[in-house]
C-alpha cells in the first residue's frame, strides 16, 4: 500500500509539473509583446508612411519606454510612445523590424515578434484600352493598374486632356470596381493610382488618344474623291484633244492616260 501510494504521488507531482509548465507556455505567449504596421501591405513605395504598434500586452501602455530595433540595431530609442509613424524615404528602410519594451519600474523588458519591410521605387500607373475608337452608341473600356507586386489598396484617378487637373466623376464616365472605366468622348485620357492616409499618389500613366469613329464618313470621302479625280482626268482629256497641248490639273490630283496622249500633272 505504501508503494502504491509512492507511485501515485510520484505520476500525480509529474503531471501538476507538466501543467505549470503549459500554463507558463500560454502565460507568455499571451502576454508575449506584439509589433504590428499599418497599412499591412506587402511592399511599399518612397514617399509612402508606415506606421509602428508595439503592445506589450501587460500593465499600462506609460509603463513602458519602447524601442524599435532595424536589422538587429536601434532604430527609435527609448520613446514613451508605442506607436511610432515613419516615411519610407528610401529603398535602404527595407529591413527586419522588432520591437522591445522596458519596464520603467525596473530592469524587466520583453521583446516582440519580428516584421519584414519592403520599399520600393517610385511607382507609377499603367494605362491600357480595348480600343483606342469610340463606336457609334458605344464605349471604350479603359485599364489603370500599378506594379502587381504591390497591388493593395489602390484607387484610381482619370483624368482627360493635358491641361486637365480634375478628376473624372461619374459624370464623365461609368467607373467599375476593378480599376476600369468605360468613356464615350473622345480625348487623352491617363490615370494614377492613390493610397493610404495620407494618401499616397503614383506618377501618372503615359497618355492614351480615344477617337470617335462615325459610321459611313470613310466611305463616303473615298467615293467623293474618286469622282473628282475621274471628272478631272476627263478636263485634262478634253483640254489636250482640243489643242494638242499637255495640261496640268490642281496640285494633288492627276490623270491617268487619254488615248494616244498621256496627260500628267504636276505632283
């Protein structure tokens, strides 16, 4: 009885062990000091701002100084505030951010998980059409897009004409949800993309030229210049049976042969 009770002691302080021990497991990891950004993308650009959140998830936030380390060195050191905003002036931001806290009331600090930043270039918008005419009662589809590899976010802004610095409305277009808008007036459109608060903007896209076609326009200048070229060959026929002599019609247009006489114009 005795040996029973020995062993049952001995099962019962390993499993009240392995239980302190998954309770400090989960203690820590929920009070593990945590970094976040905002906006979460999965790159950005120069000129755009990010900003830092690092919570210690323990005690109040001013009992803490906090401190955000780049690629293992200090970045921002010993500030009272757990949110910190930075503009991505470079491409050299990108790196491996953490961030750790110090308690102010001794020597305690915890350290945060680890965010990857990427910058890149300045970006520009990409502008593309299904058609650069207008059919009659129709519409022209228009594509605004910027670099795939940072797609989030985006909203876009078209514009109309060069000298033109006010966005379209939907007075000026029909806008979809995917980065398109379909135009019936002609003109040079281009577009740029926006994000963020503040917001960020993209260089402008290159200029697309959207014409309007009418139906018939084509066809029926092609007939009017090919009547008065055969009624002008007819004058220079009749002007050079009639006095032998080689006659030039208006610059631009010439004759073809009269019988025997070839009559030609001057170019």
């Amino acid at each position: 009885m005795q040996i029973l009770f020995v062993l049952l002691f001995f099962y019962l302080s390993q499993y009240f062990h392995f239980c302190f021990r998954l309770l400090i497991v989960c203690l820590c990891w929920i009070l593990a000091a945590v970094l976040t950004i905002e906006p979460s993308w999965s790159s950005y650009f120069i000129g755009e701002f990010v900003t830092f959140k690092c919570d210690m998830n323990e005690g109040r936030d001013t009992d803490w100084y906090y401190t955000i380390n780049k690629d293992g060195r200090d970045f921002v050191r010993y500030s009272e505030y757990k949110v910190y905003t930075l503009e991505m002036r470079s491409t050299d931001h990108s790196g491996k951010y953490q961030c750790y806290g110090s308690s102010k009331g001794s020597h305690y600090t915890k350290n945060s998980n680890t965010v990857s930043v990427t910058v890149l270039g300045k970006s520009s918008a990409q502008i593309t059409s299904d058609m650069r005419d207008i059919p009659v009662g129709g519409s022209v589809t228009l594509t605004c897009s910027v670099n795939s590899s940072s797609s989030s976010g985006w909203k876009y802004y078209w514009y109309r004409d060069e000298k033109s610095s006010e966005a379209l409305t939907t007075q000026d277009a029909v806008f979809h949800s995917n980065g398109q808008i379909s135009v019936s007036q002609e003109g040079l459109y281009k577009c740029r993309g926006g994000r963020g608060n503040p917001v960020y903007y993209t260089e402008d896209s290159q200029s697309v030229r959207i014409d309007r076609r009418v139906n018939g326009v084509l066809g029926i200048s092609s007939k009017i210049w090919t009547r008065a070229s055969e009624l002008l060959e007819s004058l220079s026929c009749s002007m050079a049976a009639s006095d032998g002599e080689k006659h030039n019609v208006p610059v631009g247009f010439w004759s073809g042969d009269c019988g025997d006489q070839s009559v030609v114009s001057i170019p």
